[in-house]
C-alpha cells in the first residue's frame, strides 16, 4: 500500500519539511514574477486517436461539466455533435476501434483507462435511435470535389467537404456504400442497420453518390481531372495478398482473406469446409477464422434459401456440422497485432491459434487441391521469420486462406500505383505527389485501422479546402487533432471578446477585448501524467460493457452481436472517470488551497468550459502552490505582471 501510495507523491520520499516550508513559501516568495498561467495542453488520448476525437470535451459533456449550449438539448446530442467534429462513426468505432485512446489514457497510473471506447459506442447508439441528423452542410463554394471509394475515409472525406459547402460526388464500385465497415468486418461486430443509418447520415448531406461505377472501367481519370477541382483517392485495398509459396495462385482451395470476408459479407458463403487454415495474426485474419467457425460445414439445406439472403441470415435454412479452424501466425501469440480481446473471443469461440509458426509448402492431392500446409515453427528477426530447423510438422485443411496483407486495385488508373499496390503522398497535405489537385487517404496509403482512415479523410479534407482557396496547403500542426477552442466554446455561450480597439496599452487583465491568463499549446504539446496531481483522484473501477461470451459448442450458425452498450449511468460514470488532462475540471483545488485569496471564481453568469477560475495578480506573490495541487496540470507558473 505504501509503495501504491507513495506513486501518487508530488514529493519525493525522505524529503524534510523544511525543504519545502509552506510559510516560507507564502512570506518570501513574492520575489518571483511568476503567477500562473492556465495553459491548455492536449491529453494522450486524443494524441493517440487516429480519427483526432476531442475525447476530453465530450466527456467532460458525458459527467455534466460542460452543458448543452440550447435549452432543452439533450446532453447526448450535444455530446454526438462533438464527436462528429472529428469522427461521424461513433457507433461503429465504439464496436470496432481497438482503442489506442485507452492504451495512452493517463488514468492508467491511477488504477484503469477510462471506458472510451464503451461511452463513444452508447452516444453513437443513442444519435441514431433519436435520428439525430449531421450539421448541415456549409453556404456552398462552387467547388466540386470528386471521392473515390465509399469506405470510411472517403465517407469522412464527403461529411467534412459538405461540411465546408463543396459539391461532392462519390464513386463506389459496390452497390452500397461502407467500404470495409460493410465488405470486411462482419455483421455481428457492425450491425448493418447501424451502419446505414450513420452512412446515411452523411449522405443526406447532398452528396451525389455513384454506386456500381469504377473509376478506371466505367469512368477514366482524365473524365475527373476534367469535371472536378479536386480529386480524393480512397478506394483502399481491395486485393488479398496470397502466401509466398510454389503454387498458391493456381490451386483452387487457396484464397485470400479479403475475397472471403467480401463474399461472405456479399451473402456468397454460405459454408466453408471441415477443416479450415487461416495464415495471417492480424485482425482481418481473426474475422475470416471466426466467420469460418460460425459458418460451419453446411450438410443440408432446409428448404429454399430467399434470393436476397446474406451470410448472416441463413442460419436458419441450413443444418451445420462442427468445423475445425486453425489460425496461424508468424509472431507468438501474445505478440500478434490482432487485438487482445479478439484474440481471445477467438479461442473461446474454438479456434485454434499456433504463434511461431511458418508456412514452406502447399500440400496438393491427387485432384490438384490443397489438403494441408508444411509448417515449421520459426523466429523473428525484426518482420522476417527465421525458421527452426527439425521442428516441421503438416496441418489439415480443405481450404487454406491467406490474410498476410491487402494492396489496391489499379486496374485502369496504373499511373497512380507507387509500384507497392499503393499511393504516394506528401504526408504533411496528403495530396498525391506528382499530381496537383489529387490527395488521398485510408487503406490505398497503407492498410491500416478504421479510425486510421477516418483521420485521414479528415485532413485531407481540410487539406483540399486550403488548396482551394489559394492553391496552397498550409503545413498541418504536431498534434493534428480536434482540439478545444476557447474562443469558439466563449462565442456559443455569449461572451465572446469585444473587438480589439488596436490601441497600446499596458494590462489587458480587465480588457473586454483580451482572453487574458490563458495559452493554447494543444497543437503542439500533449500533457504527461507526470504534470498532474494524480493523489487527487481516488480508486474508482471502470464500467465496463458485457459481452455475450459464445463458447466452441455454442458458435455455429450464431451470427449475433457480442457487446451489450452502456447504459446512461455508465456512460456518465465513466465520464466522470475522466482527469480532464490539460484542462480545468472545476475541482476548486486552487481556490481552496491559495494562502493569498488571488485565485477566485469567475462569476456564475460568464463561466465557461476553460473560464471557471481567473487570478487576481495584484494579490498573488508566485507562491506555486496552485499548480501543486492542480488535478489536471492546467495551472502553469508563467511572467506575471
């Protein structure tokens, strides 16, 4: 207990009193010039989220803080709407997003992370259920921007250019929209009607959208260049990565993970085989082994099956048998990049997954067809498998399934490719190199999350309306996320500054026109949980949501949702979980604490997020002992006057 205690220390251990003399410290420092300052910083989990949420703000909305501006809002909505500000998927990505704003969230050192990703599922849920609809679309440009791809970054890509009044027409190949929140996560972790309801969201935007058309088949590049100001490539990466072995592209059992996720997302598969290899270690690879399991081995179908069925709906009309499914991967279980929880919903589910293996040979029948794979147990030097000599063995499988990787499809439009089955950009604009007025963003730069995607139709957009309005992109800023605006939050609440009568003058502490005591480094700065006062924060365990554990017996035909959403009462607990990083959570510390009285209240009537305490530096003598006992670390000791 002691050790755990003496963690939350400000001071170190065997320190004297009078090293640090509180009466000393209020009779002889008003030496110093410092006063403090209240500088806004941005927190590590809207520094790792790669959407850019204001993660801080809508849960400081979630605990009550920060009320709705309207009378009669309801704090949902309102917490929605910031949300949107940097991602209109937060009931997808409160599914779906393997939530690095967790790992980086600073209440880590007190005892567990907040429940981001469970409070940013239930608003999403909650919008959608009230059919809250998306900011109207600013005063239009005249511009007219071309997305290609209808996946989340060029859906986020649409929703941000509305949102900036240019005409957008989207290209997708697919007869509906989604991209892989559609054709490669399946259903039961992405509810369709949930998804449709967020696209549709977007969409009812005015976005022109052109489902079945292909840009290099049905429509060229130089049609585009031709109607368009600007062009933002985001149609991902469609196309699997097979093994690396003698054969693979001519045996017909052999697939890779993104044709079976599609077609099993498209309603093609209905059943897979007795015997399944999956060959990957990430997430892609984790939801092609468990749409597998789930499938099963269909032996006999009951009836006729309606036209319009998909993969999900069918477990119903056929009788399956068990099914054996073997996940490989070249890193050791604990180290592959699949998440942990899906790792282990995996397991549970009855997929077997072998870590340190490798794969050296296809083994064929008779008939041509693969029966099983060689496989060796290896090591790794960096990303290449090193294998061990003496240690093969052969796996059994009557379909073996590559998700080794994904690259996009260029057919048509060669001239973009970098030669890697990408795009090259210039990653401070995101505009494609070589090319002026095109940009892009998502799994065409290099397959990564969802919410990696999100982020970057985000930018880009910003990026292209910069372009726009003077063929230049101005350089983006370190921390290039949604950040909390003082001047924005003062404007909706009434009490924006006066303007400025540019007239010299010494003091703008009692200016109308100045927002004096405060400085903004968010986009430069991300707060250590070193900067705050951790003892102030007292052991509370996260809320954390229910799954309905399936267990191997359990797992064929069943194709429902795992996680059961928050509750209204979690979602505020967990808000109230939150340190506010960077920002003053009204805790009245520096009130109470202040020997001198210079640090009051800001009257009732004018407070606002960010304005809940101001310094009347006639009285305050630099003593610091605000900043010590600031929860938060937004109190800086700065020149006073």
């Amino acid at each position: 207990m002691d050790g755990q205690h003496n963690s939350y220390r400000r001071y170190e251990e065997g320190e004297t009193e009078a090293d640090f003399d509180l009466e000393d410290k209020i009779f002889t420092q008003d030496k110093s010039y410092k006063c403090p300052t209240y500088v806004n910083k941005t927190p590590p989990c809207q520094g790792s989220c790669p959407s850019g949420h204001e993660i801080r703000g809508w849960l400081a909305i979630a605990r009550g803080m920060d009320k709705p501006p309207v009378e009669g809002m309801a704090w949902q909505e309102y917490a929605f709407q910031r949300m949107a500000e940097a991602n209109p998927f937060p009931a997808t990505m409160g599914r779906v997003c393997p939530a690095p704003c967790e790992a980086g969230c600073n209440r880590n050192e007190v005892d567990d992370y907040v429940g981001i990703n469970a409070v940013e599922q239930y608003v999403g849920d909650w919008a959608n259920e009230n059919d809250v609809k998306a900011p109207e679309a600013g005063a239009d440009t005249g511009r007219k921007i071309a997305v290609i791809g209808g996946g989340p970054a060029g859906l986020a890509a649409a929703f941000f250019l509305r949102k900036d009044g240019h005409s957008v027409t989207l290209f997708e190949e697919h007869d509906k929209l989604g991209g892989m929140m559609r054709y490669g996560i399946p259903g039961y972790r992405t509810p369709r009607d949930m998804l449709d309801k967020e696209i549709g969201r977007i969409t009812a935007m005015g976005v022109d959208i052109r489902c079945n058309t292909r840009v290099g088949t049905d429509v060229s590049v130089e049609e585009l260049e031709k109607a368009f100001d600007a062009i933002f490539w985001a149609m991902g990466a469609q196309k699997g990565r097979g093994l690396p072995l003698e054969g693979w592209d001519e045996t017909e059992n052999c697939i890779n993970g993104v044709e079976f996720l599609d077609a099993f997302n498209q309603g093609y598969v209905l059943g897979t085989a007795k015997k399944v290899i999956v060959v990957g270690g990430g997430d892609t690879s984790i939801d092609v082994a468990s749409i597998a399991r789930r499938l099963g081995n269909i032996t006999e179908v009951k009836g006729e099956a309606p036209s319009d069925f998909t993969g999900h709906d069918v477990a119903g009309a056929i009788v399956r048998d068990g099914m054996q499914a073997t996940l490989t991967s070249l890193f050791p279980i604990d180290q592959m990049t699949a998440a942990e929880h899906e790792r282990e919903d995996a397991l549970r589910e009855g997929v077997d997954i072998k870590g340190s293996v490798m794969p050296l040979e296809i083994i064929k029948g008779a008939d041509g067809r693969a029966k099983g794979l060689k496989m060796c147990e290896c090591t790794m030097k960096g990303n290449v498998p090193q294998p061990v000599e003496g240690t093969e063995f052969e796996i059994e499988g009557d379909i073996i399934i590559s998700a080794i990787g994904q690259f996009g499809d260029f057919t048509g439009m060669e001239d973009l490719d970098n030669g890697r089955g990408a795009i090259d950009i210039d990653k401070g604009t995101y505009a494609v190199k070589g090319r002026e007025k095109h940009f892009a963003g998502g799994d065409i730069l290099q397959p990564h999350l969802l919410t990696t995607a999100i982020g970057h139709g985000r930018i880009a957009a910003e990026a292209i309306t910069d372009f726009l309005d003077d063929g230049e992109v101005e350089k983006r800023p370190p921390v290039d996320v949604a950040h909390f605006d003082l001047l924005e939050e003062l404007k909706q609440r009434g009490h924006a500054p006066s303007a400025y009568d540019h007239i010299q003058t010494s003091g703008t502490d009692q200016a109308d026109y100045a927002v004096h005591n405060y400085e903004d480094r968010s986009d430069s700065q991300i707060i250590k949980h070193t900067e705050l006062f951790k003892g102030h924060f007292d052991f509370v365990p996260r809320e954390k949501r229910e799954e309905k554990h399936i267990s191997a017996d359990e797992v064929l035909g069943n194709f429902e949702e795992r996680i059961i959403a928050y509750s209204e009462e979690q979602a505020q607990k967990e808000g109230e979980r939150c340190m506010s990083c960077g920002m003053c959570f009204e805790c009245d510390n520096c009130v109470i604490y202040c020997p001198q009285d210079a640090i009051f209240r800001v009257k009732k009537s004018d407070r606002t997020v960010g304005r809940y305490v101001d310094t009347d530096y006639t009285k305050c003598i630099g003593c610091h002992i605000c900043q010590d006992v600031c929860p938060t670390g937004y109190i800086k000791m700065g020149l006073g006057a």
